[in-house]
C-alpha cells in the first residue's frame, strides 16, 4: 500500500465523525467521463475527487503527463488505456482519444479522463468535453494544479507579488500546427513588470526569446527554467532574458519558463533547498 493510501485509511479510521471520503465527491455513475486534472506530478497534489475517481473508475484514459504513482493509486480492476500526447513522440490523434472516450461511455462504463495539470490549461480538455456533449454524454470536469502556478511554488517562484506583478499571462509556444502561434501580441507580452509564464516552449525556445527581445523586453529580465516541477527530479536554473537560449538548451520537456521580476524571488523563497 503506497503511504497515501495509508494515510487516507489511518485518517479515516480516527476522525471523530468516521469520515469517509468517498462524501465529499460526488457519485460517479455509469456511462459518464470525468475530466479530471492530476496536477504537476507530486501524488500530494491531487484532489479528494481525482483521489475517489480513481477508486471508483472501470477505465483511466491517461496522458503522458501523468505520474505514474497516481495511477497506481487507482482500483485493481480499472482498466488503463494511454493516450498520451508529446512533441516529437508517437502521439495518439485527439479525434481518436475522443472517440475512446465516447465508445468507453456507451458501453455504460465510468470513464475517468486523466490528464497532467488542469484540465481546461493547455489540456483539451475543452475539445473533449464538446465532444462528448454533442454525443450526449455527461461529463464532469475536475480541476487540478497547474504547472504554472504550483510548478512555480515548487520552485520558490509567487505567480503574482505585489512589488513585481499584478498580472500573470500564461502562453503557450506551441500551437496545434506544432509551431509557435501566430496570433500572439509579442509586443503585449512584452510590458516591462508582466510575468509570463511559458509552456511547450523549449522547442521553439530561440524564436521566442528573439521575439520579445525584438518586441522590446529588457533583455536583463529574469527568467527560469523549471524542469519536472514538483517532482523528485524537479530541475531548475535562473538567469537572465538574454542568456534564456543557452539555458534552455540545460532543459527538456516537461519544463515551464517564467520570465519576469519575480523570478528574483526565487533566491529568498527556494524553500525546497
Ligand atoms: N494541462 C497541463 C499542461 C499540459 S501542456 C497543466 O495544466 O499543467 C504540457 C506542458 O505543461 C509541458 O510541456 C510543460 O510546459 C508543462 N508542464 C506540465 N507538467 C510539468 C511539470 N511537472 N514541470 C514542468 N512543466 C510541466
């Protein structure tokens, strides 16, 4: 039994009111799917309800972001299908995951749907969920942490701090073409005092930093790398805008980029150390 398990049963058998957790979720009934996020990776950030879905599941339809302890958290009966998506990797196509989904829920099977972070942050989870409501499915989304917020906590990087920032934009660097999208303002993400917080970016990496460079960001800003955030493994390097390329080439996937003040922060607050 993994120690969460066994912290879920102790806590179960000494809670004063014999509570169970099963009650704080709601049921998951048949032919229905869950969208569920799994967070950045440390099994201690899932959800009571991600936790309950997977005791609960006949199928995990799983990314490749997810860690594979939370899958072994699941019930021994499930059934684990992988569906996972990754730059430059052998990739199962989106329409044929929604049509697993679909299949799996008129079979009247409970289909937990479980991808890395949030599902509704760079997830698809949106293109899933519309595809099961136009086959009149019901489904239920569950949010998870993000890797750009609690990877950065990880990190010892605030998303938000009132002397740096009073905004965050989340951008991702890679479109479904596989190339950087072509409809981003740089010059927008440029302001001076914004934080960025950049996702599937290493591969286009130099284009990036070229763009906002030429977009006007101060080429002194402070950037990090953070590789594996929250995990065992977790990576992280700091440096500046103009040296970002050389650093990046330290990193791979999966990794966030932050670029802005905060990230000076990250001295004082690396609580992980
Ligand atoms: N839905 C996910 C994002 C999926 S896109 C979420 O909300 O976090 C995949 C990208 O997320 C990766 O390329 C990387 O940029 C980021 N990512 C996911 N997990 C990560 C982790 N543990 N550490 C660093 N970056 C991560």
């Amino acid at each position: 039994m993994t120690n969460i398990l066994k912290l879920f049963s102790k806590s179960k058998k000494d809670s004063k009111h014999n509570q169970n957790f099963d009650s704080f979720s709601p049921t998951f009934e048949k032919g229905t799917v869950w969208i569920a996020g799994s967070g950045p990776g440390d099994v201690g950030l899932l959800t009571i309800n991600v936790f309950n879905a997977l005791k609960n599941a006949d199928i995990i339809v799983y990314d490749a972001l997810v860690n594979k302890e939370i899958l072994d958290l699941a019930n021994h009966k499930c059934e684990k299908v992988y569906a996972g998506k990754r730059g430059g990797k052998p990739s199962t196509k989106q329409k044929d995951i929604c049509d697993i989904l679909i299949k799996f829920a008129k079979s009247g099977k409970r289909v937990l749907r479980l991808k890395g972070g949030d599902p509704f942050v760079f997830g698809r989870g949106g293109e899933e969920a519309i595809a099961l409501k136009r086959n009149n499915i019901n489904f239920r989304i569950i949010p998870g942490i993000t890797a750009g917020i609690g990877g950065m906590a990880y990190a010892g990087i605030p998303a938000t701090h009132r002397e740096t920032n009073y905004t965050i934009t989340f951008v991702t660097g890679h479109a479904s073409s596989g190339e950087i999208p072509d409809n981003i303002c740089w010059k927008s993400l440029s302001a001076p005092s914004q934080v960025l917080v950049l996702y599937m970016a290493l591969k286009h990496i130099d284009n990036i930093t070229n763009k906002l460079i030429n977009s006007g960001k101060d080429k002194n800003t402070p950037v990090a790398i953070v590789q594996n955030a929250t995990m065992k493994n977790m990576k992280i390097q700091t440096g500046k805008l103009s040296e970002l390329i050389e650093i990046a080439k330290n990193f791979e996937p999966p990794a966030i980029v932050v670029i802005g003040e905060v990230v000076n922060l990250q001295e004082t607050l690396n609580w992980l150390k």
